[in-house]
C-alpha cells in the first residue's frame, strides 16, 4: 500500500468507512479505473472492473449452504468476450464495481422515487495537491464514438470542409456525432480530429 495515498482516494476512502454503503459504483472510465482499485484496496474487498450488467438478488454458496440476501451481482464478459462472467462478494463490503458508459438507459422519471445527497466538506493541504493549475486553455470539445448510438460520418464524397455542414447538421437533427474517415477527410484537413476518450 501507498504510505501517501492520493488525495481523492483518500476523502472517498474516508467518506465510505464514515457512511457504510452497501454498494458503490464508479464510472469505467480514466477517473473510475484510477481510482476504484485504491479505494477497494483500502476497504480490503473486491472489485469487478468493466460491468456491462448489475443485478442484486439473493445468493447461496453452493460449498457451505450459506444463504446471502441483497448480493450485487457484476456481469462482465471474460475471455475475450466468448462468456459472460457474474461475479459477486458476498461477504465483504461494500461490494464494488466500475460500469461501462452507456451499459444501462437512464429510468424514467419517478417524482416517487427519493435520493439522500450528502454533504461532506473537504480541506486539502499543500502536500495533498501535487499539481499546480497555471493556465486554463479552452479546446474543440471531442466527440466519444466508441459509445455514440447514431454516428453519421463523410469522407471523400464530400468533396471539402464545406461538405462537412451538411453533415454535422444531419447528426444534429439525429442527435448523433460527426464521424470522418481519416485517410480522406482528416488528413486533408477538412474535419479535425477530436476524438474525446471517456
């Protein structure tokens, strides 16, 4: 174990062990993939990293007889994706997962349903932050196809950079993103090449 723990680890390693969740969750993206295996590595229980499906229920060991009530189950595909594997921890807690962007469409909206949000204030020290932030430099915004749903995409057939309008208001009306083949289109400097890693 890190005898300096990153500061983020470190506040929702705190906030856990304060609040006891029987579940927490984070995002299988550069943030979640950093920072879940520190914080169940601290807490000493598992973690399942990639979910595409999560599901609670009850769960019996099938060596001891032993019957859990409310087990999260982490489906994840294995070997390559040839199998689906469900993956649960039974007995340590909280049980702990990273989910894919877009594994699950939002719920509808249910003003029944009630939430708790919970306030907790954070003082970080000087040895705590390890960057200094100098300047902020706005970028082009980039697009994530990987888990775009409609992807409407040009390339040389679009004969410029002028075509590219059309194009970009077509996956406006759709709600999708702008695609391009990079050989054709990028390189020639009609679209540029922003592609937004989650």
């Amino acid at each position: 174990m890190e005898t300096t723990p990153p500061p983020y680890a470190r506040v929702l390693t705190d906030l856990i062990v304060k609040e006891r969740p029987e579940i927490v969750l984070f995002a299988a993206n550069t943030t979640g993939r950093d920072l879940a295996p520190r914080i169940a590595a601290r807490l000493e229980t598992g973690l399942t990293a990639d979910c595409t499906d999560l599901d609670i229920g009850d769960y019996e060991d099938v060596l001891s007889g032993k019957l859990y009530r409310n087990v999260l189950y982490q489906i994840r595909p294995a070997f390559g994706g040839d199998i689906m594997a469900t993956i649960v921890t039974p007995e340590q807690r909280p049980q702990m997962a990273t989910v894919r962007p877009g594994a699950f469409e939002p719920p509808e909206k249910d003003p029944r349903r009630e939430g708790e949000v919970i306030s907790y204030r954070v003082e970080f020290e000087g040895e705590d932050l390890a960057v200094e932030v100098l300047k902020v430099v706005r970028e082009q915004e980039g697009v994530d196809l990987r888990n775009a749903k409609i992807i409407v995409s040009g390339g040389r057939g679009v004969g410029g950079s002028d075509g590219f309008k059309l194009i970009r208001e077509l996956a406006r009306v759709l709600g999708g993103q702008v695609g391009a083949s990079r050989a054709a289109a990028v390189d020639a400097g009609w679209i540029p090449i922003a592609i937004k890693l989650g």
